[in-house]
C-alpha cells in the first residue's frame, strides 16, 4: 500500500495512536502534517519522521479553538499544497458519573471530540473536491458502540462521530471522498494507562485474543483506509479490538 504523493493532516499527532498513525502514514510514502497542542512533542515526530526518510512539518493547534483549526490547517495547505488525508484523531476525557459530571466537562469533551471533526472536516472538503479524490477517517471508540459508566460525555462524542462518518460519506462519495471511522477497544496509551490494575484485568478478559491493543495496530487500519486498496469502502466503522465487540 503506497500513499506516495499523497499528504496527510493528522490531528492529536503527538502521542499514542494519532503519533502511530503519522509515523505509519509517512513510512507508507504521505507527507505528513503533524497537529497537536504541544510543539515541542511535535518537532521530536518531525524529526523521527525525517530521520527514517520520510516528510513532515508540525503544525500546532488545540483543536478546541476554531481560529486555531482555520490557522493551521491554512499553514499546511500553503505548506504542502494540498491535503488529501485527514485523520480526525484527537480527543480527551473527562469522566464522571452523569449526576455529578459538569455540564463544562459534557460541553468540552463533545467541543473537542466531535465539533473539532466537524470544523476540520469543513477545512479540507473543498479541495477534495475539486481534485476528487479524499479519504476521511474518524477515531472512535469502542464506548461509543456500547457506552460506559462514567463516560457519557465519551460515548456520546465517540457516538456521534459514527453518525457524523456516515452522513459525510454519504455527501461526498459521489466525487470519490471516502469517509471511514477506527473504533479501537482497548489499547495501551497515555489515555488508558490511568486506569486501575482492576479495571484493565477485567477488561483483558473480555478480549477473545487475549492482549491489550498497540496504537500501531490502528494506525494500520488507517493507512488501509487512506490506500487505494480501500477505494469502495465507505460509511464503514472498522472494528479494532481484538474482538472484544462483534458483530
């Protein structure tokens, strides 16, 4: 699968499976735009991804600020011309029983989870179009197809991108724009290190194949997404969990 000639836009590029997905994305032949909060986290992806022979630039951004998306998303189109691939990666928590849970922790965990795709996608959709070619592709989550105590505001953003996948797919298939969603179950980043021994035991034995998710085993579900080996794949959510959730 080659995706040389192709440039792609990563959001919440520097660290777990936003840092993977750029990292296998530019050894796959894209250019990479590197985005996330933190600029120094970034330059070091930059630097890892140049010193294995490949292209990128980092490109800082809280996905949170509108003005922020239109500012960077600006600077790698001027940079690189372009942007054919779009990962919509970042995301926080912000977890709590629905009775306590503040209604800013709900509305900041939907902003920058799901109206950051939103405001992204909107950054890319015109050039797709004119050139008639694009891949699209959510982070989701497991929780967002079954739910999770304490994480309604989760699960309700990781939800709503599954919808949001299927409704933009269904506007731009017709220019040859796919637009997919990863819902990976339980992988082992920074997110979920702060979970209890507990909870990641039981979690474990819900999982058939019988070991925790990497954040390289999503990113390679994204490149397939991004290559033309997935050219008649869209509206599609792309199950990553070792089946811990079938069918």
């Amino acid at each position: 699968m080659t995706l040389s000639g192709r440039v792609a836009l990563v959001t919440g590029a520097s660290q777990g499976i936003g840092r993977a997905c750029a990292l296998k994305l530019a050894e796959a032949g894209a250019t990479v735009a590197v985005a996330a909060r933190s600029q120094e986290k970034l330059e070091q992806l930059v630097q890892q991804i140049g010193a294995g022979g490949g292209n990128a630039a980092a490109f800082p951004v809280d996905v949170a600020e509108e003005e922020q998306i239109k500012t960077a998303f600006k600077a790698a189109m001027a940079q690189f011309g372009k942007i054919d691939i779009l990962v919509n990666n970042a995301g926080i928590t912000r977890d709590q029983l629905v009775m306590r849970m503040k209604r800013a922790d709900w509305e900041m965990v939907l902003h920058t989870n799901l109206t950051s795709a939103y405001l992204c996608t909107q950054q890319v959709v015109s050039s797709m179009l004119k050139q008639r070619w694009g891949r699209i592709i959510y982070i989701t989550s497991i929780f967002g197809q079954t739910g999770q105590a304490g994480q309604a505001n989760y699960a309700a953003s990781k939800a709503g991108l599954i919808g949001f996948t299927m409704a933009i797919a269904r506007e731009l298939g017709s220019r040859n724009i796919t637009c997919n969603a990863v819902a990976p179950g339980f992988i082992e980043t920074a997110m979920t290190s702060a979970l209890s021994d507990d909870f990641k035991q039981n979690a474990l034995k819900l999982i058939p194949l019988g070991r925790v998710g990497t954040p390289e085993d999503v990113a390679h579900s994204v490149v397939f997404l991004a290559s033309e080996n997935a050219s008649y794949i869209t509206g599609h959510v792309l199950n990553v969990n070792g089946g811990m959730l079938m069918g």
